[in-house]
C-alpha cells in the first residue's frame, strides 16, 4: 500500500502523477465499477442512472423546481429538462405551478412514479448489500463518511 501512496505524489515540480492514479481518475473509476452493478438493474426497470437519480430526489422530497433538483441529483440543466420531460411523457413525473409563484413550476412523482420508484428500491438495496458484502459494510461506511468529508472540505471555498 505505501507503494501506491507514493505513486500517487508527482516525482516533480513540474511533473504530474501517473494519469490512472490521479484523484478524477480514481474517483472516477470507482463511481463506474459501482455503477457497473446497478446499471443493468436499473435498464431491467427502463430506467437510465440519471433517470433514477430525478426520481430518488423526487421521492424524498416532492414539488421541487428544476433547479433544486439539478443541484440535488448532480445533473446539468439541459440533461435535467430532457430527463424530466421523457418522466413526465412517462407518467412518472408531474408538473404544476408552484403555488409560490405561478411562473415556476415543480415537479413530483406520479403514483405511477411511486410505484417505479418501490418496484426499484428493494432491488437497489440488494445491490447495496451485495457491496457492502465484498467491500465490508465497515469500510463502505467510513468511505461515505471519507467521500462526504472531503466535499465539504472542497466545498469550503
């Protein structure tokens, strides 16, 4: 493991770390071989990963507007308003006026939504399981708690 750590230090001022080592790439190599496990679940149930990630924002909270669910599920705004337009063509999603202010509009799941959204969870959780088996539930923990850590830590500026 020490081996690793000091390949992951550039050997220079002007030199960078080895590409695959780098703090995106492996961010980024991680977040695939995640969702490497739930992807085929989620197209069993017609959805793509950003798609289910509108619907886990809307089922936690309901009558959101487009911006804070973009800010909440990590999507741009024209991938959110394509994604939210094929869920509400879906009859997943629907759209109304927000009470607040009649220009804007919020958005909920259906019943229909609601009842994609309970067909997926049970299979969504059994894929957390199935990690937290192999990866160790103790380690998937202090990883969440790590990943959480370091954006804030990011996120301070």
């Amino acid at each position: 493991m020490a081996g690793t750590a000091t390949r992951r230090v550039a050997r220079s001022a002007t030199a960078l770390r080895e590409f695959e080592l780098s703090l995106p790439m492996q961010l980024l190599k991680a977040r695939e071989a995640a969702m490497a496990r739930f992807r085929p679940m989620l197209r069993e149930h017609g959805l793509t990963d950003q798609q289910w990630r509108v619907i886990r924002v809307l089922a936690d909270s309901a009558d959101l507007d487009a911006g804070e669910i973009a800010r909440r599920s990590l999507l741009l705004a024209p991938s959110l308003s394509r994604i939210l337009q094929f869920l509400e063509a879906e009859g997943l999603v629907r759209r109304r006026p927000d009470p607040a202010d009649q220009r804007r509009g919020v958005f909920a799941l259906t019943a229909r939504g609601e009842r994609r959204f309970a067909a997926v969870a049970p299979d969504s959780e059994r894929l957390y399981a199935e990690i937290a088996a192999r990866f160790g539930a103790a380690r998937l923990d202090e990883l969440y708690d790590l990943l959480e850590a370091f954006c804030v830590a990011l996120e301070a500026d």
